[in-house]
C-alpha cells in the first residue's frame, strides 16, 4: 500500500448514503473523516440522485482521495429497491469518475468479511471491529457511516495483501499465494 493515498469508501443508499475516507499509513489506515448523507427528506428519486452526485464531488474536492471503494448493491426480494439502490450507486460512481478516480466495487460479504472475519456480520460487528481497530473514540449513530468506512478499509487491506497486490489478486489464500510465489517465500 503506498503511503499517504487517500480511499474514499461509499455505502450507497436512497435514503442514507455511508462515507469513510481514510489515508494509508505505514502501519495501519488514519480515519480523515466518516459521515452519512441523509436524503430521506426529499421525496423526489431523481432528486436525491442529484444530491447523492453533488455530495460526492464536495467530498472529492474536500479531501482528494486517490480511489473510490464503493459497496455493490446485493440482489433482494423487491426489485424496485434494487434499481434505485443500483441507480444511487451510479451516481457516486459517476461522481468519482468525473474527478478520474479509479472505482472499486465489492460485494457486501467481501467487506464484512474484511472486517470481521466473516461475511455474515451485522453492522453492529462491523462497526464494533473498526472502531476498536482504527481506535475511534465512539461509534457512529448511524451505522451506514461505518459501512462506507468498512468499504475503505477493505479496499485499502486489498492492496495492503500480498496474495492482491503480487498475483493480480488471483491467489484465494496464503497456500494457492505460496503455489503461485515459490521465490517470495524463505
């Protein structure tokens, strides 16, 4: 992980919408900042796809972050709720690549899992673990704020992981890493 490079990390939502930015360190991530955007008082969709946009580019501009990691939507039961989820992800996408910033998407068990350990955490567990590994002095009342932070974090243990960052991410695990990396290992 090069040091100093800033993630922005994006838990997309309609009526909430989770960020964390955080910047790497030699030893582990420094929290800049963490929040949520509330947008359930406007009640027209488009809108909040607006403000979701808006937002995001103040938080570009605001802190320069190299990356975007942004949470996947996850299929559900009402497919209404997927489209929008999925059109409120666009547009943080679409903000980030208006700035040029690479954009990284992961599935919701692939950032718990990066936490906790495991893909099924609540966001309770997420938040309990990242609070006592980047040492926050308190939780956030709302969790999605710790959910946009998890998709920083687990963007930055990514590109922090040898097996990712050596093999193309290719390697599913410290053995399959070893296979594929016999001159790495002493």
């Amino acid at each position: 992980m090069e040091p100093g490079k800033i993630i922005l990390g994006v838990d997309p939502g309609t009526t909430i919408m989770g960020y964390g930015i955080i910047a790497a360190r030699a030893r582990k991530p420094e929290v800049l900042t963490l929040g949520v955007i509330e947008l359930h008082k406007l009640e027209d969709h488009y809108k909040k796809i607006q403000k979701i946009f808006e937002r995001t580019l103040w938080l570009i501009d605001e802190f320069h972050p190299d990356v975007m990691a942004i949470e996947a939507p996850f299929y559900g039961k009402n497919v209404q709720s997927m489209l929008k989820l999925g059109r409120a992800q666009g547009a943080a996408i679409s903000a980030a690549l208006y700035r040029s910033l690479p954009v990284f998407e992961y599935a919701p068990r692939r950032i718990k899992q990066a936490i906790t350990g495991e893909g099924s955490a609540s966001k309770e567990q997420v938040a309990g673990v990242l609070q006592k590994y980047l040492q926050l002095k308190e939780i956030p009342k709302n969790l999605d704020a710790t959910d946009g932070l998890a998709a920083a974090v687990c963007h930055y243990f990514q590109l922090a992981s040898p097996a990712a960052a050596n093999t193309g991410g290719t390697s599913k695990n410290w053995t399959d890493f070893i296979r594929s990396n016999p001159g790495r290992v002493k």
